[in-house]
C-alpha cells in the first residue's frame, strides 16, 4: 500500500506543477489526503474552457467561488453569471468554523478570510449596472437565429437592416425595428419593391409575433442604449481582478432572453478585444452557472452559434467554464472543447441517471488508482474529480481532490450590504440612464404622417376623396348629449337627478337609506 500512494504522490507532482497555477486542494487515495499532492491548474490554460458537473448540493457553487477567488487574487477579471443569487458574498470576508480548520489542517494550509472587489451587473430591473445592447449591433444573422426565423424570414430581417441603413435610420431598440417592419409593409411598400423587392405580409407578421414573445421575456429591457462597453469587464481594483456578478435570479423561467444575452456578450468580446495568441493567464474568465438554460431552449443554429464562438474566443485570451449537473447537459461538440473539467459526485436514482454516470466517467483519463464509475457515486461534499490540460495541451492526470474552502463569506450579503456596494458604483451610474434618441421609430413615424397629409392633400385636389363613413362623421359631430356630458355643471346635475330617482326608487321599495351607513357583507363578495 505504501508503494502505491508513493506512486501517486509522485505521479500528481509530475502532473500539476506549481508555477504559474491555481491552488484547488490536495489529491486522495484510499481514503487519505496527500497534501504533498497538491491540485494546482496551470494559469495560461484557462482560455481552454472549463466545466464543474455533479448533483444538487455536491459542492459545485463553492468550486466556482473557490476558482474565481485564485483567478481575482492573480490580477483575472471574472463575469459570473448568478442564477440562483446565491454568489454575492464574494463581496464580503468569510468566517473561519470548524469545518474550515479541520480541511485547511488536512490540506496543510492556511485560511484567511477575505472579501474581493465586486461588481454587480443586470439584464432587467434588478438592481446594478444596466447591461443592454442595440438591434443594429445584433446584426441581421444574429437576431434572425434568436428569433428562430427560417431562410425567408430572414431575408426579410437583412432587408431591414439593409433599407435602414440606407435611409439612415437608426435601429437601436425593438420598438425601431417593429416599426421598420410596419413601414414597409404599408406606407412603404411601392418605396421598397422599387429599390429592394417585394416583401410577404406574411413573413413580416410572423416576425413581428415572435418579437413579441421576445418582449415578453424581457428583451424590450435588454434593447436599448447606452450598450454596455465590455472593456468595462477588464478592471483590476487593489491588483485584484474586478469580480463582475451578472444578477440573472429573474430570469430563470426566461431561457430565450439568456441565450440571446450570452450570445450577444460572446459576440461583442469577440468583436472588440484583439487576437493575444498564447498568454501566460488569460485576459478575462466568463462562469455560467446553470448553463443547461443557455442550450435547452436554442435552436440548431443557435447552438451552431454557440459552439463557433466557444470555439473563437479563446484566442481572445477569453476562457469560459459552464457549471452544470450532469456533463451531457452540454452539446457534445462543447463539451469536447473543455479543458478543464471538475466532476463532484453524481447520484443514481434512475436508469438515466447510471447511464449519464457510465457516460461521464468515460469522458475522463483512465487511471490506475480508482475506479472512476464507482468512486464518482461515493465524492463527499467538496471534493470532486479534477483533470485539466497541462502546459503542453495534454490532460492532467485524473485525480480525486479535496478542494481548499472558499475565503469569502460562503453565503449572500445583506440588502443593506448589497444597496452600499451598488450604491458607491461609477458603473452604476455610468449606465443607469436610458437614452430614447431620435431612431428609426420616431423618423417613420414622421414619414408615415407625412404621406398621409400628402395622399389626403391629393385626393381633396383631385376631387377623388373618398367621403366618410356615417359612423366617422359622428365622430366628428357630436351629439347634444354628448356636448352636454363633457359640460362639467351639466355632469353635476346630473348626478344630482341620478340620487334623487335613487331614492325615489328605494322609498317606493321600503328602504330608507341611511347617510353613511355600511352594508352588512354576509357572503363571499357581502351579498
């Protein structure tokens, strides 16, 4: 036995070298913590991608604390994306209890508690900074694949984008390019099948439904000015990376207004920061907690998307680590880019589930010191099976960890905590103002009046103006009683008239009714 965990000892120093890493835990065998077995993940390899799988209540949220700790802590900026609101408390100094001292013992560490510059940011009317983006930064191709839109349907939206663009007009929110749709399906058709084409009503109105399931989850918030600048992403406060919190805890019952939010982010980092080749730690880390949200609901051409730009945006010095239960909730052309993969313990309460275990541990590194099926049923809390890449890009070896406890407080801050954090933000102040500029909606708008007063001007010329309906001219003509109900003694009088018929009506019946008196409510609605 002896000459076995030598073996392994050796074997986990060769695999994680200590420069230039991230400390995680200390490896186990048989029962026993190494901690000359240290788990440390090279730095430069983080733009590689990464997952942290296993049940609910395995440890998952605290590995993603612990591991955006030593990324802050070695000057990283972090985007974490907050489902369940249960990651603020990265903002505030832990508290050492036994547990804590027990597993820095094992681990032959020592524990500090310490709070990490924070950030809280929000794609609806949760408090912090306001992330939004415009329709014209979409792009045609973009919006079209959120709104799941086939070939014609998205012709359609490029001739907008198009016709806009020609005319000038700015299409920032949806509103601006709801109205585009009307417009050319009306007032400015002849204009567009002149320059552009015939467009189906059809198409346009079926578009202008799924606009409106869009507006439904949220995306009227979203759309809008002033966009959210993503360098705002790469600040360091005190050498520390700057810990950006995306508040999403609203919407988890709205997957299309994530993924449109996760795509457009992925789609603007990749757009705005230059290629960095390799580099000795990456630029930012993006965490995507819950990250089954962003694939359940996308369609094939979303999740083609997806995968590019998950692809792409590493050599952006970009790395992004889904936090997830089981590693098959990630398509499995993701999931085959991951470098660095955090497996806490699965459960098997169903056929489904031992199959998604048999599936799992074969997309690990065989080994020779554990049964990867069997063990990865029995992890305790905070521990996990870890393998990451190493320098060389070939995968670690596969080792049982038990993993370093978190510094910051292991909980949420208070609301009082939470308002003087956001409180003090420049960000916040810097986004919090909605911008409604002169757009596409308002300068259509003022075409659309305009060739109404044109058309009417001509057909009163012409002799050709068509008269009006009985029912508009007794818009136009009102009644006497009408006249006299806008009159506001006549309204007074009436009223008057009214009570006193009341009474009248009620003295006939027997009731005499008496000034302030309550009805007696005997049932359901006091009848």
């Amino acid at each position: 036995m002896a000459k076995q965990s030598d073996a392994f000892t050796k074997k986990m120093k060769e695999g994680y070298p200590s420069e230039g890493s991230l400390f995680l835990g200390c490896g186990k065998f048989d029962g026993d913590t190494f901690p000359e077995a240290k788990v440390q993940i090279p730095l430069s390899t983080l733009n590689r991608h990464g997952l942290i799988a296993g049940a609910t209540g395995t440890g998952k949220t605290k590995t993603l604390q612990l591991l955006t700790e030593a990324l802050s802590d070695e000057g990283v900026p972090v985007v974490l994306m907050d489902i369940k609101g249960d990651l603020s408390g990265l903002g505030a100094e832990g508290e050492s209890n036994d547990k804590i001292e027990e597993r820095s013992k094992l681990l032959g560490v020592s524990w500090k508690p310490t709070s990490y510059p924070v950030e809280f940011l929000s794609i609806s009317k949760e408090p912090g900074v306001r992330l939004r983006a415009t329709v014209a930064e979409f792009g045609p191709i973009l919006l079209s694949r959120i709104l799941e839109l086939n070939e014609t349907q998205s012709s359609v939206v490029s001739l907008v984008f198009k016709y806009c663009d020609d005319l000038g007009l700015p299409v920032l929110d949806l509103k601006d390019f709801k109205k585009a749709l009307q417009y050319i399906n009306d007032e400015g058709k002849k204009e567009l099948e002149k320059e552009y084409g015939t467009v189906s009503s059809q198409s346009v109105s079926i578009i202008l439904r799924k606009l409106m399931d869009l507006e439904s989850q949220g995306g009227e918030d979203f759309f809008g000015e002033p966009s959210f600048d993503v360098e705002d992403l790469l600040k360091t406060d005190s050498k520390k990376g700057k810990i950006s919190i995306v508040r999403l805890t609203d919407i988890q019952t709205k997957p299309r207004l994530f993924s449109t939010f996760m795509l457009s982010l992925l789609t603007e980092i990749y757009a705005n920061f230059p290629e960095e080749g390799d580099l000795e730690k990456p630029k930012l880390v993006l965490f995507i907690d819950e990250a089954h949200l962003v694939f359940d609901e996308a369609s094939s051409d979303l999740l083609k998307q997806l995968e590019t730009m998950v692809r792409l945006i590493r050599s952006k010095g970009v790395g992004i680590i889904f936090c997830t239960q089981f590693p098959t909730d990630l398509p499995k052309e993701i999931l085959g880019q991951l470098g660095l993969k955090v497996q806490h313990a699965l459960r098997a309460f169903t056929a489904n589930d031992r199959k998604a275990i048999k599936t799992a541990s074969e997309n690990y590194p065989e080994t020779d010191f554990y049964d990867t099926k069997e063990v990865i049923t029995e992890l305790g809390i905070g521990e996990a099976f870890i393998t990451a890449l190493s320098t060389k890009g070939a995968p670690t070896p596969l080792v049982h960890t038990l993993l370093s406890p978190p510094k910051s407080r292991m909980g949420t801050l208070t609301e009082k905590e939470l308002e003087k954090l956001i409180g003090g933000s420049d960000l916040v102040k810097k986004y919090e103002t909605t911008l409604d500029r002169e757009s596409a909606h308002e300068m259509l708008t003022k075409k659309m009046e305009t060739i109404a007063e044109e058309t009417e001007g001509a057909e009163e010329e012409s002799g050709t103006k068509k008269p009006k309906s009985k029912r508009a001219q007794e818009k136009e003509d009102p009644s006497f009683v009408e006249t006299l109900s806008k009159n506001p003694l006549a309204r007074e009088v009436g009223r008057t008239v009214a009570k006193e018929v009341t009474r009248g009506l009620l003295g006939m019946l027997g009731v005499t009714p008496k000034r302030g008196s309550k009805r007696k409510k005997t049932g359901l609605f006091g009848f």
